[in-house]
C-alpha cells in the first residue's frame, strides 16, 4: 500500500519520504542496542549506522565480571607437600606436623591421589612426614618417588627427612627416581641436637648428614639441608658447616607455632620455649648472608605459601594459626577441595616457590 502510494508520487518526493523513513527505523533501532537486542537491519540503511561499541558501563561490568571469576578460580597445585605420615622417631620440640594419627593411605589409593594432582597441573611433589623412611622401613615412599618419576613423570620428585633411617641400598633401588632429598640439621653441634630432640642414643645426627651428603653424590640426587630456627640455635654460625656440605639449597625457617600441633591445650607438643622474635631471626640470616644457597622463610611466608596434604590427602589451611581441613581429594576432587587451603599462589612464586628442580636441569658436578 505504501510502496503502491509512492510510486505514484515525483521521484524527488519519494526520495524524501524514504530517507525520513530510514531515519526514523535507525533510531528506533539504535535505541534498542544497550538491551543487546539482535535485529538484523536491511543492507540500504548500514552506512549510516553509528558505532557499535559497548557503552563505557557495560564495558566496566564486564571487566568486574572478569575479576569475579578470577578471584572465584581455584590456584594451581604446581608444587605439592604431602604428609603422608604424621609417625616419626624423633621428638623434635617444635614440631608442628605432630603424630596424632597412625593412619597411611593404602599404596594404591596414594598413587591415585598423585595421579589427579598431576592432572589438575602438579609439577612437583615433595614427600615429608613425620618421618617418611619409617613406613615400610623406606619402600612406601620409594614406591611412591619411583610411581611419581616413572608413570606421571614429573619434572621434580623430592623427599624431607631427618635421614636416621636411611640405607644406601634405598639409593641403589630408588635413587634414580629421586630429584632432591632434603635432611633436616638444625645444628652442627650435637648436644644442641639432642636439646631440641634429634638425638637417637648412640647415633650422631651431624656424621648421618655427611654419610647422606655422599650417597647424594654417588647416586646421582640433589643435596639439600632445612633447618628450623629456634631459641637453642639462633646464636650458632654455621658458615663454615654449610660451606663444606655444599646443598643446592639450605631452606632456613623460622620457628612456627600452629595451634592443636604444637601450642594449645590440645597439642602434643609445647613450642612456645623454642619460639624466637623477627629481630632475632633476621639477625641469623644477617649473620649468614655470604652462603649463596640460604633461602630464608620467616613465619608469613611460610603460613601461606605452602600447598599440604596431610594423610587423609586434605589440604590444611594454616591462614588462622591452625590447621584446618579441606575434604579429601580423592572425594570432592583437586578443584573443590585447594578451594578451601587456603593458598596464597602470589605468595608462593614471590618467596621463591618455582625454581630450578628437576635434577637433569641442574648443573651440578655429581
């Protein structure tokens, strides 16, 4: 009808008619952009057409969406502690991983709990306890090393020890799936050993750590020393020890207090005569500047900075002084339950966390 109305009209009239017919369909349209309407347009009117840029407030919500779900996605479990066992021989003071269970994952229920880490982007596991050589007098974790190196070839396989348990055939069977072993000295004089509870009778802690030193060299896996810094060995110097031991790593911490392990009334141990102030442990670290391998973690790096598994393969949030438990794992999954650990990933890469760990990469004179 319109079109019929038209062609009866001058060519020059219909002309008009038609561009203000145009104009106003454009408007109309246009006004229905900010609703995200889609409306296909005829080809004769798009030249005219304005920007289809997002208004600057829906720009700013979606960047704020983007944030949300940032903040909402789980960390990446790249460098996982698991304490497998909580039992161990010594009776370090201030120890804050205490045996209040004997419980030990079944070997194959472990080696599942490793898989889906590996999955969800674990690059490197570190085995600790307690004190793992003592479950199966070393076979569970070499299980463990060699399943982790040999199956999910991982690029970094490690194990913290207080190293009284160990026998040179555990190198011979398991040395080559092993990247670092780490040995807990936190003196080189052996009666402070024995105050802070490392000693075992007859056994001298200090000639252990040299005999592991060069089994590390013989079989081919990286030397690395912890030692935890406390009331009876922050005045020692242990340039010259360190030195000769040579570690690819000396990690120096500062005594940690974590309620329920060791402080509070339902605590099996009582730290708090082992606990030293930041002035004094910066005085340490001061004292040890020139060895090029120390790595100093204060107790805020290390509440928040670590990803751990205790032995039911929950993650344990330290962030309130305590250790509290995610769900296992090997229920909810790896993403549900690091939701709930408590990890500072930040914090874990500014102290250092990701470094040089695979032992093909190291260049190190064996």
């Amino acid at each position: 009808m319109l079109l019929g109305s038209l062609c009866r009209l001058p060519l020059a009239v219909a002309r008009m008619v038609l561009a203000a017919l145009r104009g106003r369909l454009s408007a109309l349209c246009w006004s229905l952009v900010p609703l995200s309407l889609p409306l296909p347009l005829p080809g004769w009117w798009r030249v005219s057409a304005p920007s289809t840029a997002a208004p600057a407030g829906l720009r700013r919500e979606r960047e704020r969406e983007r944030e949300r779900e940032q903040d909402d996605a789980s960390p990446t479990p790249t460098s996982v502690n698991y304490h497998f066992t909580r039992q161990c021989n010594y009776k370090c003071g201030f120890c804050f991983h205490t045996a209040k269970t004997s419980f030990v994952l079944p070997l194959e229920e472990a080696k599942r709990g490793l898989a889906m880490l590996k999955e969800a982007g674990m690059e490197k596991i570190n085995f600790s306890g307690g004190e793992p050589f003592l479950q199966d007098r070393g076979e569970f974790v070499g299980k463990l090393v060699q399943f982790c190196k040999q199956e999910l070839k991982l690029p970094s396989v490690s194990i913290v020890s207080n190293g009284s348990l160990i026998r040179e055939r555990w190198f011979k069977k398991y040395g080559e799936y092993l990247d670092i072993l780490a040995i807990s000295c936190d003196s080189f004089n052996e009666d402070v050993n024995v105050l802070i509870g490392r000693g075992q009778g007859r056994k001298n802690h200090v000639e252990n750590l040299h005999k592991l030193r060069q089994w590390c060299r013989e079989y081919a896996v990286a030397f690395k020393i912890n030692s935890v810094i406390n009331r009876f060995n922050v005045e020692e110097d242990m340039n010259e020890q360190i030195k000769a031991l040579n570690p690819v790593r000396w990690k120096v911490f500062q005594c940690l207090l974590i309620e329920g392990e060791n402080t509070g009334e339902d605590a099996l141990r009582e730290a708090e005569k082992f606990v030293i102030s930041d002035e004094d442990f910066e005085q340490f670290l001061n004292r040890h500047k020139d060895v090029s391998c120390l790595v100093p973690e204060s107790n805020q790096k290390m509440r928040d900075s670590y990803l751990i598994l205790d032995e039911y393969m929950r993650f344990l949030n330290c962030r309130n002084g305590r250790k509290e438990p995610s769900k296992s794992i090997l229920d909810v999954g790896v993403q549900a339950a690091i939701k709930f650990s408590g990890f500072d990933e930040k914090m874990f890469l500014n102290r250092g966390g990701k470094y040089v760990w695979s032992k093909a990469d190291m260049k190190l004179d064996w």
